[in-house]
C-alpha cells in the first residue's frame, strides 16, 4: 500500500525522520533508517537522507511498510482534562496572540507527561480555546512545583524562534525565592560547576545564577534571582549548595533544618522579557496567595 502525504507549514526545515515520527508512526531511528535506504520512504519520488530538511508542500511518499508491534514504540497516552481544568488554565493565561501565551503555571503541574506525571500543561492547554486550530509548543521548562510565567509557542516557527532566544541568553526570566537564612551580601553571583548523568556518563555544566537580597529576617530571606544559565533545577541546587536552600524543597534540601516544614516550594518565575524584531515583551506574574501570606507572616516585603 502506497500513501501520500503533503509537509504543511508547521513542519518547514524539520528533519525528515522527525516529521515520520511526529505525522506516520512512533518507530525506532533505525527501523526509519533502514526504510529510507530501501527507498520506501521518499520525498518528491527522490531518496533524501533522515536529516533533509524538509519543505512546504513536500510530498512524502511511504511504500508498503508494515509496523509490526515490536516496532512500534509506545506512545504516551494523552492526558484528557476536564472542563473544570479547562476554564481554570483559561483564567490563568496572561498574554494570548497569534504566535505565543504567556500564563502563570501553578504548582504541582508538569510542563510536559513524563512517567511520574500524566497531567501537564501542554495536553491541557491543547483542548482551551486559545489553541483553537493552533497545538502548544514547550520553548522551556519550569519544575513541577515552581509556579510563574510559563511561555508557550503556538506554531513551529515561533518554537524554533523562542527556542534560539533562550538557547543564545536573550530571553531574560526573574524569579523570586524565599531561602533558609541569611545570606552575607546583599548582591552577588554564584558560579558552580553542576553535574549531572546520562546513564553512566557524567556531564559537568557551568551555572551562572545572579541574585539579589529583597529583604531578610534572622531565619529566611527573600531572592530575586536572574539565572543566566538554564540547567536542570540550577536554582535550587546552587542555592542549597550555598547552604540557603529554598523553603519546602522536598529533593534538594537541608533535611534536619526544624525550620523547613514548608510542603510547597517558595520558587516563583515572576518576570520574562524578549524582544522579537525590535518589538520588546514583558510579562509577570502574581505569585501565588500561600507564597505572599508566608511573606506577610514573616514580615518579608518584595519592593
């Protein structure tokens, strides 16, 4: 069996192999690889490598490929939200336009499924009225249980485009932190070498957080903090390898402290700001009421 299929827009300079995945049939690269040599998959009746870039209005062609069930990979189920979450991730959306929203994602939700967690935003947001002929597209990540500014494509060229700000340092995000302790400056950088492992290789990564004393009390104080770099929970990790540990951290914390019984994390994305073509954009968002009425409790102010 033969069957056509015609690149659209949102696929335009996306690997060939990517676009099988993304379109045909979640099967393994060497299982597309193989086909391709074989000359059953084509694009334009021509043999392209995996990596072609493809273009609008491509035709791809498949020839009698059968996917047995061993080749195929399993794919991840979709999280189907309910109409109550559905009106509430509405309400939490601070800018809606053509290309991207920006909302504030509250804590306990993931950006993305994942094997711990079935329900994320972008299988949410894909069913609000904002996506209306429009699918979400995660430019950047922001732990499960931080809360703030969350920025989402809506097409694949503002997700290649935001991807590049943030990959090139141009998309600037500000965070506030309430933290065990108080810090010796008032303002200062840390810089540490991070490490992190894939499977049995070990990868070490430079972070670069810059940080801000708002105000402070014998016990806690409260950061903005301007992470230059963008490495998994670097915020958390260099903070609590200071020693000032970001209250309620269940994972990176200082687990004898009698003053960390908070259960949620004090970590909030509070500003983001870009320019996209000598347009700028600046967003923020309200922390959370249990963030600010532990703030008020402990006489902490931001401003």
């Amino acid at each position: 069996m033969i069957k056509n299929y015609f690149v659209k827009i949102d696929f335009i300079n996306s690997r060939l192999d990517r676009w099988f995945k993304k379109n045909v049939c979640q099967i393994p690269q060497s299982f597309i690889e193989k086909n391709i040599r074989k000359g059953k998959i084509r694009v334009n009746n021509k043999k392209k490598k995996s990596s072609y870039k493809l273009q609008i209005k491509d035709k791809i062609t498949i020839h009698n490929i059968n996917f047995s069930k061993k080749e195929k990979l399993n794919r991840k189920k979709k999280y189907i939200p309910s109409k109550k979450e559905l009106s509430f991730s509405s309400s939490l959306i601070i800018e809606d336009n053509i290309n991207f929203v920006v909302l504030n994602k509250p804590a306990g939700i993931a950006v993305q499924s994942g094997t711990k967690s079935k329900k994320n935003i972008l299988d949410i947001l894909v069913s609000t009225k904002e996506f209306t002929n429009a699918k979400p597209y995660a430019v950047h990540r922001i732990d499960k249980e931080t809360t703030g500014v969350l920025l989402v494509a809506k097409n694949r060229k503002y997700a290649q485009l935001l991807t590049s700000l943030f990959r090139i340092r141009k998309i600037h995000k500000i965070y506030l932190g309430i933290v065990l302790g108080e810090l010796k400056e008032r303002r200062g950088t840390y810089v540490d070498d991070l490490i992190y492992y894939e499977g049995n290789k070990k990868i070490t990564s430079r972070a670069i957080t810059h940080y801000n004393v708002l105000d402070t009390n014998n016990n806690y104080s409260l950061l903005k903090l301007n992470p230059e770099t963008g490495r998994k929970h670097q915020l958390r990790r260099q903070l609590l390898s200071h020693g000032h540990p970001i209250l309620g951290d269940s994972k990176y914390r200082i687990s004898s402290d009698r003053l960390n019984k908070k259960k949620t994390l004090m970590l909030h994305a509070y500003k983001i700001n870009f320019s996209i073509a000598e347009t700028k954009y600046n967003f923020s968002a309200e922390p959370p009421l249990e963030f600010k009425n532990f703030l008020k409790e402990k006489y902490l102010k931001i401003y």
